[in-house]
C-alpha cells in the first residue's frame, strides 16, 4: 500500500545531506570542520541521555515482566478495539506528553518487544516522532521567564497532541496496513 | 508528575510479580533491561554526531536563515500581535527550524529566548499572552522533518527500512500543528467573546 511514501522516506535523507554539504561548499563553509565541531555535542548529548533511559527502560521492562503491564492492556482492550487503537502503545500515548525521555523508552521497549518494522513499532516510531513533550516545553519555557498563569495553553498543547497521536494511527494505519 | 509515574511502575511491577509468582522474570528483566539501555544509547551516538554535524553546517552556511525567510509571510498570520521586525518574530523562527530539524538541545535556549520577548510584548506580565498560547501550541505539535532519534532507534533492532517512518511522522505532525494552531484560534475567539482579551 502506497509503496511511493516509502521511497519518498528513503530519498529524502540522502537528498537533504546533498543539500546541505552543496550549499555549504557554495557558501565556502569550512564544512568538515563544521562538522567536527557540530558532532562533538552529538557525544555528550548520547552521554547524557544514559540515566534517563537506563532508569526509565528498567521501571518499564519490571513493569511488563511482572505481568503488570499485559494484565492493565487486557482490561483496556475491548474499549480500544472498538476505536482500532492498539492497547499496547497506549501507555506510550499516555507518557508521550509527560516525559520525552520516558516516551523514548517505552517506544525503544515496544520496537524491540515486536520489532521494528511491525504495526506496533512503526506506529510507536510515529507517534514518538510526531509530537512534543507538552508538560516539558510548558515548564522549561515558562518556567524561565517566570510565566505563572497559563491560562489556555495546557488544554492546546494537550488537544494537539491528542490530534497528533489520532494522526499517526491513521496514517501508519493507511501507509503500511494493519500487520 | 514523571517521578510519581516512574516509581509507581516499579511498586506496581514488584508488587504484582510478587502475587503472579513472576519474581524470577522481574529480577531478570532488572539487568537485561539496563544493559539494553546503555548498548541504545551508544547506538544513538552515531546517528546524533552525524546529524548535529551537519546540521552545524547547515547553520553556519546560512542555510537555516534562508528557510527562516521563506516561512516570514505565514508567521505574520499566525502571529498577528508580534511586529514582524521584532527580535521575538526571529526567535520564534529560529526555535521551529531547530525543532524541524531534530535539533531539541538548540530549540530550548531559543524557545527561551522566543518567550522572554513574547513576554516584553505582553508588558512584562506573567501572565500567558495570545502569542504565547500559538507558540506553545506549535511547539508541542512539533514539526520534525527528520525523526534522528527513532532512526537511530530503528536502525539498532535492525529494521530492513529504518527511514520509511519519516513521511508518515512529517503527515502526523503537519496534522497535528493544523489542529493544534485551528484549538488555537478556537480558544482565542472564546475569550474574545467573554471578554478576557
């Protein structure tokens, strides 16, 4: 099913480096050393993303080996069959807007439980992809200019991510099928 | 908020290992689990320092501005209470480039900064402006053109196409900041109407 969206995927990374490194050459950046000094902050960034997923990939991996996790998805199932949601990327939905780095763990734990190019894998790759942490950006922002009525934004940032999460079930729904 | 969640999915797990009699796998869960965690994150050093490398050309070359340009006449429409030659307008910008381009580490100080200017509009309340409210909603809906994380991820389980997620995420998210812009107006109208702006 729409196999030209999948190629479009797998072009469009080659051609954007194209891009990038001709226009830089045009521009007579140094580009090599450019990119040196770029990939440096890639090392720390990894470094420090260490405790984040060790701690969240062990509370989750506890959680679904005690049978905790299925036991929760089996009492959620009928209501969400109904919506053609599939209950074990509920909980990734759910954290999603809460914690980045908890998301990125739970999406990890689901692609390497049922693989990565299957429905569940693919869709929790989405959806991890194609929203923000609204509570984190919420915070972080203003928190530091000392923001302290937020009035309407919560309810926007949360109403767009849910939009975001319907979205990506569709979309991974239509272009890849339901396997 | 995620230290509750993080500690209750410990208590809940032991817990209920404890009364399923599926002690033995929790325990093994416990260190398989952390090694994974580590052994993903040097999978994602690769792909993080070739992107944030070329992305540093990207930025040094002009090439981020040059996007920025493109993208003013909708800007102004969506934010019809910041003047377009105000610095806030070129923070903004540059806060969804970085985003777009999976720069989250670049996009916070931006943000940051997009804000305090937003806040200078407003008079320096600390109360939430309209404009605020917008960027706050575009932000959460984040437009990335290239998902660098969950590539990396794909590609560490060994995925025959650890890419093909990238046009259904760029579908997803373009969905989701029309919708989120579209609560947007919604909400604004709302209070317009009761008065409150």
């Amino acid at each position: 099913m729409l196999h030209w969206m999948t190629t479009i995927s797998i072009w469009m990374i080659p051609i954007l480096i194209l891009c990038i490194l001709l226009y830089g050459t045009l521009k007579r950046v140094p580009t090599y050393e450019t990119f040196v000094e770029g990939g440096k902050e890639g090392i720390s960034m990894s470094f420090s993303l260490i405790p984040f997923l060790v701690g969240m990939l062990v509370a989750i991996s506890v959680f679904r080996a005690s049978g905790a996790l299925d036991f929760i998805v089996q009492s959620l199932n009928p209501l969400l069959s109904l919506l053609h949601f599939p209950s074990e990327v509920l909980p990734l939905a759910i954290i999603r807007p809460i914690s980045g780095t908890a998301a990125l763990g739970i999406t990890s734990d689901l692609i390497s439980v049922y693989g990565p190019d299957s429905f569940i894998g693919r869709l929790a790759a989405t959806i991890q992809g194609s929203t923000d942490t609204t509570f984190y950006v919420l915070t972080v922002y203003f928190g530091a200019v000392g923001i302290k009525k937020m009035g309407d934004a919560l309810k926007v940032g949360l109403l767009a991510d849910l939009i975001g999460i319907i979205a990506a079930v569709v979309v991974v729904t239509l272009v890849f099928g339901m396997n | 908020m995620v230290n509750y969640i993080w500690v209750g999915m410990f208590v809940i797990g032991i817990v209920f290992g404890m009364i399923n009699g599926t002690m033995d796998q929790v325990n093994e869960a416990l260190f398989v689990s952390a090694k994974e965690a580590v052994t993903l994150c040097l999978g994602l050093m690769s792909i993080l320092v070739f992107w944030l490398g070329l992305m540093k050309i990207a930025e040094e070359s002009g090439l981020l501005d040059k996007l920025s340009n493109l993208f003013k006449p909708f800007m102004r429409w969506l934010f019809p209470e910041v003047p377009a030659n105000h610095p806030a307008m070129g923070y903004i910008l540059s806060n969804m480039m970085a985003n777009t381009f999976g720069l989250g580490n670049a996009a916070t100080p931006l943000g940051i900064k997009a804000m305090e200017q937003l806040k200078k509009l407003n008079g320096g309340k600390t109360t939430v402006s309209r404009s605020m409210v917008t960027f706050l909603a575009i932000n959460t809906s984040s437009v990335t053109l290239i998902p660098t994380t969950v590539i990396a991820i794909r590609m560490n389980y060994d995925s025959h196409s650890p890419t093909d997620i990238v046009f259904p995420t760029i579908i997803a998210t373009a969905i989701s900041a029309v919708g989120g812009i579209a609560i947007d107006r919604y909400f604004y109208y709302r209070r317009k109407r009761s008065g409150r702006e």
